[in-house]
C-alpha cells in the first residue's frame, strides 16, 4: 500500500508564503525608487541618497538579530503579530516623512520590521510544514522572496516611469501592506504555541551569544555568507557591467530568466534532497553556480549572458533554500527561530557588505575581473560545506 503524502499546500502554508512574498516586493520596490525620491523631495547628495537606501539594510540585521530571541521567548504566532503591525505602521509613515532625519529614522524601523517578518514566516512555515516535506516545503516558500526579488525592482521602476510623484508608489506600497493585514486574519495559528523549553532558553542574564545566534546553525548559514558575498555583486553592478559590455537588452531579461529557472527547479530539488538527503542537491548546486558565474564573467553574447543567469538561478537559488531547510534542521524546535534568524543574518551580511568591498575594488580592476574573482570564492564556499556541513548531513534524508 502506497502511503499518502501529508499535505503541504495548506491555507497556512498558502497565506504566509504570500505575506512574505508581499513584504519582499515592498522591500525590493523600495530600494529602487527611495534613492530618487530623497534627491527629488529632499534634495539630497548622492551618498546621502545612499544611506537612505542602505539603512533599511541595517534595520533588517538588527530585526533579524533581535528576532529569534524573541520567538522563543514569546513564540512565533505573537512576534509575527508584532512584525506585521510594525510593517504596516513604518509603510503608511512614508507619506509623513517631512524631512531627510525622519525619512532616515523610518527607512530604519521600516528594515526592522522586515527583518522580524521576515525571519517569522521562515520559523512558522517550519513548524507547519510536515517533517517529511520540510525540503520540499521550504523550497516553494522560499521561491516567494525569490519571485519578489524580481518583481519588485520591476514594478518600481514602472511605477517610477509612469506616475506623476512618489506619493502614488507609497499608496500602492500602503495598499499591499493592507493585504497582508487582511491575509493574517485568514490563517489559523492557534495550534503553534511556544514550547515548554522557552522558558529555561531565555531566563538566562546577560548577554549570551546562544540567546541571540543558533551555533548549531552557524555552519551552512557560513556558506551562505561566502555565496551571498558572490552573488551581492551581480545584483548591485548587473545594470553597470551589462552596460560596459554592450548587452543592456539581454541585462534587462537577466532576473526573468534567474527567476523562471528557480520555478522550475524547485519542484525538483526540495523533494530530491527530502528523499535523498542535502548533499545530493548541495555540490550539484554549488558547482552550477560557479559555473554561471565563470560564464557571466565572459559573456560577450547575449545567448552566452542569458545562460549564465539561468545556471546562476539553478545554482545559488536553489542552495539558498537547501541551506535554510538545513539551518532549520539543524536544532530542536524551540529553537526554529534562532535558526532561522542566524541564517538570514549572515545571508545578509554577505548581500550587504558584497556590494561595498567589490565597490572599492572596482576602480582597479574591470567588472569582468570582478566577477570572475567570485568563482574561486564560490569554490571556497564548496570546500567549506565539505568540512563543515557533509557529515553533520549526510544521513539528512527525512526531516
């Protein structure tokens, strides 16, 4: 007798997916336009206009950071409440900004709250997810912010070319966030309660690293640093290098095609490493997506250009979700939060300072250069998950 699969498309699982994929658009929609708007409003200077963009950055680390104490302290279903109130308050203030400092001080509480839904949504689809689909689970959940990251930065950009002031981007951005409130009133989280373990977990004094970063975690969420550290420049200088290497068409297509291949890999992958176990899927991933960065490197087509963003894609997207499903494994359930919270901590560090170190190199060397001194790093970040992941994992075949 075949046995039937436990569900996994549940109206739960549904409408945080959606919430988070929400919450990312409004996150990537932003960093586009928020620079243009503090010069045109504000008159602000370049730099400036770049800390504006930047902070929300620091605002999600300190969200995240701070976050995964507080799930087990509090439990999930309540810090998500406070994430999502806080989201919905920071995204109506935009239209209150009345100087630069305010504008600043909002970009800042507005990161921070991402950063608590963010990391939210991430424990709760692990506890609601079955723990013989966890893999395959994850992998869907994460294609939310995968899809966001695409669409985001492309329904500002429309917006920015086809509106009359920014005034109409903040109401489209209030509108989503009131989506995302009447959304939460349709999921059903009273059966997640937090553990009985919470209690001795954060009773402790003091400061206590264990309190606010999950060790058992640290070594994928490591790997994620090294490949989130590669992949930040392509996001940051793709416009840039596309440009100097006369293929601005073909770089206008490159997150569609990034994004597709994820779609159609995932459903793949997740349940390839929940039969199989992680490091079937992990080197195949890594290993691809060096490979996509070597060819992009080199690209002088756009065939050649477009293939890279599909192998990129395959490689660092499906890793990312891999690694989350590990972080989430790696502990016991009270400490999903922490987990959680580690991994998107160092994912971030590495998308965040990427952009500025290759940006004080760039200067002395060529975008090509650049990317292909990535290769190596992503190679170092294989080699890593050999030493610090492959065992611990290996027998990782159910969750």
């Amino acid at each position: 007798m075949v046995k039937q699969k436990e569900p996994l498309w549940t109206k739960n699982f549904i409408m945080i997916s959606l919430t988070n994929f929400l919450v990312t658009l409004i996150f990537y929609l932003l960093i586009v336009v928020i620079a243009g708007f503090a010069v045109d409003k504000f008159n602000a200077s370049t730099s400036i206009a770049g800390l504006v963009s930047s902070i929300f950055i620091v605002g999600s680390l300190l969200g995240r950071l701070l976050t995964g104490r507080v799930i087990t302290s509090i439990g999930s279903k309540r810090t998500f409440q406070i994430g999502l109130i806080a989201f919905f308050i920071t995204t109506w203030a935009y239209f209150i900004a009345i100087n630069l400092p305010m504008l600043i001080l909002i970009r800042l509480l507005h990161g921070i709250a991402v950063g608590i839904i963010g990391t939210t949504t991430g424990t709760l689809i692990a506890q609601i997810i079955p723990p013989s689909r966890r893999g395959e689970g994850i992998g869907y959940f994460s294609m939310s912010a995968v899809l966001a990251t695409a669409i985001g930065p492309f329904i500002g950009i429309l917006l920015t070319q086809h509106t009359e002031s920014f005034t109409s981007i903040f109401l489209f951005n209030a509108i989503l966030v009131v989506v995302c409130v009447l959304m939460y009133f349709t999921v059903n989280l009273n059966h997640i309660k937090a553990p009985a373990k919470v209690t001795e977990a954060t009773d402790e004094k003091g400061f206590k690293l264990s309190n606010y970063i999950e060790p058992k975690a640290l070594p994928i969420s490591i790997i994620v640093l090294f490949i989130g550290f590669a992949y930040s420049g392509v996001m940051s200088f793709l416009s840039f290098y596309s440009e100097s290497i006369n293929l601005v068409k073909a770089g206008s297509f490159f997150f569609l095609v990034y994004a597709i291949t994820i779609l159609c890999t995932r459903p793949i992958t997740g349940p390839l490493m929940d039969r199989k176990g992680a490091n079937i899927v992990s080197y195949p991933a890594l290993a691809i997506f060096a490979m996509g960065m070597f060819l992009f490197s080199q690209a002088t087509n756009s065939i050649v250009f477009l293939i890279a963003a599909g192998l990129i894609g395959i490689g660092y997207g499906n890793m990312n979700s891999i690694a989350q499903a590990l972080a989430v494994k790696s502990t016991e359930p009270h400490r999903y939060g922490l987990a959680t919270s580690t991994y998107f901590i160092l994912l971030d560090i590495g998308l965040g300072v990427g952009p500025f170190i290759l940006g004080l190199v760039e200067p002395y060397t060529t975008y090509r250069q650049l990317f292909l001194a990535m290769v190596p790093i992503i190679l170092l970040a294989l080699v890593l998950y050999y030493f610090l992941v492959h065992k611990k994992y290996q027998a990782l075949k159910q969750f």
